[in-house]
C-alpha cells in the first residue's frame, strides 16, 4: 500500500522566490503592447521598466493615484511583484484605475483559489470573470528575466488579467 504525504503549506512552493525584480520578457510584453499601446509600466524599476513612463512598485503608485498622474494616460500594464501582500495591493490599485477609466492588463500567476482572484477577478455567483475584467490563460509557463538573465520556467502558471476601463 502506497502512503500519500499532503503538504498542508504548499506556499513555500508558491513564494519561494528571493526576488520581486522579475522581468517580463520583451516578446511577451511586446504581443501585448502591440494590441493595447501601453502609455506607462506600473510595477517596475528603471532597470526592467517595459513603457518610457514607469512607476516604481508600491512606494511610488500610491503618490501616483493620489497626485492625479494617471489622468494623462488611459493603458497600463501591471506585473506585480509576486510575494503576498503586493500583489494583492496593486491588484487593488488596478481594479481601482479601471473605475477611473482607464485599462490596465496585469500579468499574474493563475492562482484561481487565492483570496485575490475571487476578490478582484473571479465573481463565484455567475462563474465567471467579474464585470469589466477578461482573463486570457497562457499556455505553457512563462520564462521570466532577473537581472538580463533568463531563467527556467516559472513553477506555476500565470494568466493575462485586463482590467477594462469602466465607471463602476
């Protein structure tokens, strides 16, 4: 008879990277700017920045929102730094820009049981993406940069998440 081990705290799995300065790799980005002609990068260092306007991670969007900088831009992109509590904050601030008008497309890990995809993305009672957000899954796993280096495929699957722009 064969014994099963359930690990109850898979997070270590989940967020074991030592970093949040994943890049997103320029193809990708560039499919995708292509189709929505990103006017700024959200979640970035000047390092990794995608767009020639780019705000750095929480410390600096908040001031962002709060300044009224986005009213000269209506397309963001978002790739959140993937520890806990950020990404679901700047997921938050996404959601709360799309109500102002304006579409950001944000690249997450698909973790469709998390606390942050039935809040802000999955509505439970129509099962289906709430109103005003389209979600594209990617196949396969992306290879993300650190530091110009690319590494081996993330250990999860990840998922375009627009947030359109809408007046809830």
């Amino acid at each position: 008879m064969t014994t099963w081990k359930k690990n109850m705290d898979n997070n270590n799995v989940h967020f074991s990277s030592k970093s949040d300065e994943w890049e997103t790799p320029d193809e990708f980005f560039d499919q995708l700017n292509d189709e929505f002609k990103f006017d700024a990068d959200l979640c970035c260092t000047e390092q990794n920045s995608k767009c020639e306007l780019w705000v750095n991670k929480l410390e600096n969007f908040v001031g962002f929102i709060k300044e009224g900088y986005y009213k000269k831009h209506k397309t963001y992109w978002m790739n959140p730094p993937y520890s806990r509590g950020l990404q679901k904050e700047m997921v938050g601030y996404a959601q709360e820009l799309s109500t102002l008008g304006k579409t950001v497309v944000c690249l997450l890990p698909a973790r469709t049981d998390t606390k942050l995809w039935h809040e802000f993305i999955w509505d439970g009672a129509t099962h289906k993406p709430r109103t005003g957000v389209e979600v594209r899954l990617i196949k396969g796993r992306i290879k993300f940069e650190l530091n110009g280096v690319t590494k081996d495929p993330a250990p999860f699957p990840s998922a375009i998440v627009i947030f359109h722009a809408c007046n809830v």
